[in-house]
C-alpha cells in the first residue's frame, strides 16, 4: 500500500513539474486603450493560449511598473523579462536606436519597413550584446506639420512660431528659418490658444489628442518619419524556457508585428478622418515643400552620419539598395 501511495506521489509531483508556470511581466509607457498596448496585450493571450497557459505575461501599461526611460535597464538587468521602448528614445546611447528619427529619409510605411529591415541585423548584435533579444517592432503614424497659414514652401515658414519638442523637431524649426518653442504636449492646446506657438510637426493622433482643430486649420501629410517601438525579451529569461515555449512566444510576436503594421496604417487613417471632420484641412504637400523638406532631412541625415560613423552609412547604404 504504502509503495503504490509513493508512486501516486511520484507521478502527481511530476505532473506539476511539467505544468509549473512562468510569470513574466512586460512594462510599457503607454496606455493600455493606446494601439501598441492592446497589440501587446493581443500578443500575451496568444502566449497562454498557445503554451496551454505554461508561460503567462503580464502587462503593465502606462509607466505603472517602469518609467519610460527605466524599460530597458529592466529589461537589461533582469527586473522584467520584456518591455517596449520607443526607440529614438535611445539615440544618445548609441546613434543607430535613433536611425527611423531622421526626417525624411523614409516618408511611407513601405520606406519605413525597409529602413527597419536595413536596421534590423545591427539593431539585433547591439541588443545581443546587451543581454536582450528583439522580439518585434512596430511604427507610429507618419509625421505632417500643422500650421495655422496654408504653405507651399519651406520658405513661408519662415518667422513662423514653431514647437520644438525634441532635438530634432527643434533643428527643423532652425532650417526652415521658424522660431523654435519647447512645448511639451501636455501644454500643446495651452500654447496653441495664447498664441505661443502657430505649428508644429506631429502625427494626427497628436493633433486630435491635443484637439489641434481648435486652434490650427492645416494639416500637410508630409509623412516626414515613423518611429517605431521594440518589444525587447531578457537573453537569459528566454533561454530558460523550454523549446516548445521559446518557438510559442517567437510566433506570437511574429504575428504581432504584421498585426501592429496594419493597424498602424488602419489608425493613421482614423486620425486623419477625425480631424477632418472636426473641420481641419489635410494637404498633400506640395512638389515645392517636398523638395524643400528633403533637403532638410539631407543636412539632418548628414549631421546624423557624422556621429553614427561607418555603422550608420553602413545601414542608410543597405536601406537604399531595397
């Protein structure tokens, strides 16, 4: 009796080994009703469903369990097994996280694809060398610039109160001869309604955020960048799953990816509508300030080699050749 009971034992503490759970959790900065977060959120069910439940990810949206700029060092030493970043965030680190931030050297989501793909291989050997995985990565909707007066070149720009809110959205205002003003977008609608500023570059979702439409009138589709945000996986933490399960969660962030892509260009257009209806004006620039507008992002693409060296015309020179 005794014997049998043993191995009644034996055969339950087996079969609980086999089914122990994996927690991990995932930080993001953003909420949890924005595309990326519900894409993220899409992806983690498909993990517990596709393990049987074995591998369960929680999201924490919003900064809640990390502040934006502390995701990658959590994710770097182990604190949380994923995370999303917003990769431009990081071109201070190392110039190539910032590669989808030069204005105007991809202008569609088919240029932005390939400019991740050229990106891609040493984007991988970095974060390899960081003790992280890429897992996938989606862009936001394209940039345009809103502007109180309709423009047909650079030029009437010139004198114009300009937002700048990142070094490079600063350096634009510079070249096109605007006035640069740091506004955060929590001032945006502020700014726009004292007059502080009469336009600035964004993507749509912004400007129906910021109810933009109150203030501004046009909005020129330049789509002048698409930065993308990277889900990142812990080295260490993925290698100590089973195979069944590092090939689960490969495929449900594979399918995320095409899935975020989509719905990427699904949204831009929503945005664009939404604007529209609430009474602004969306442009397609003119052959003038396209013109215009490339040159700027020439001398800013110059400027960005010179720190980025032979690694970022090495990536620029693959992106070309696609």
């Amino acid at each position: 009796m005794i014997h049998k009971f043993g191995i009644a034992l034996a055969a339950l503490t087996l079969g609980a080994a086999a089914f122990a759970q994996t927690k991990w959790d995932l930080p993001t900065a953003y909420p949890a009703t924005n595309f990326h977060t519900e894409n993220i959120t899409q992806f983690a069910a498909d993990v517990d469903k596709a393990t049987g439940g074995k591998l369960k990810i929680t999201v924490h949206a919003n900064a809640a369990l990390f502040k934006a700029p502390e995701i990658k060092r959590a994710v770097q030493g182990g604190q949380a097994q994923m995370g999303e970043i917003l990769l431009v965030n990081y071109q201070n680190e190392w110039q190539i996280f910032g590669t989808d931030g030069i204005p105007f050297l991809a202008d569609s989501y088919d240029a932005a694809w390939k400019l991740y793909q050229a990106q891609k291989p040493v984007l991988e050997k970095k974060l390899a060398e960081q003790g992280m995985m890429l897992l996938y990565s989606v862009a936001w909707p394209p940039q345009g610039i809103f502007v109180k007066k309709e423009i047909a070149s650079a030029a009437d720009l010139k004198g114009v109160k300009w937002r700048a809110y990142s070094p490079a959205t600063a350096r634009i205002g510079e070249l096109v001869g605007a006035q640069p003003v740091t506004v955060q977008q929590a001032e945006l609608s502020q700014a726009m309604a004292t007059g502080v500023i009469e336009s600035y570059m964004s993507s749509g979702s912004t400007g129906y955020d910021t109810k933009t439409y109150e203030y501004i009138k046009n909005f020129y589709d330049t789509q002048a960048w698409l930065p993308k945000n990277a889900v990142l996986v812990n080295k260490k933490a993925f290698d100590a799953l089973d195979k069944a399960t590092q090939d689960a969660l490969l495929k449900a962030g594979a399918d995320a990816e095409k899935r975020g892509w989509e719905i990427s260009k699904k949204k831009n257009v929503e945005y664009l509508d939404l604007l529209k209806k609430n009474g602004m004006t969306i442009h397609s620039p003119s052959t003038q300030l396209k013109a215009d507008m490339k040159k700027i992002g020439e001398t800013m693409l110059k400027e960005w080699l010179d720190k980025a060296g032979p690694e970022g015309q090495a990536v620029v020179d693959a992106y070309k050749k696609m």
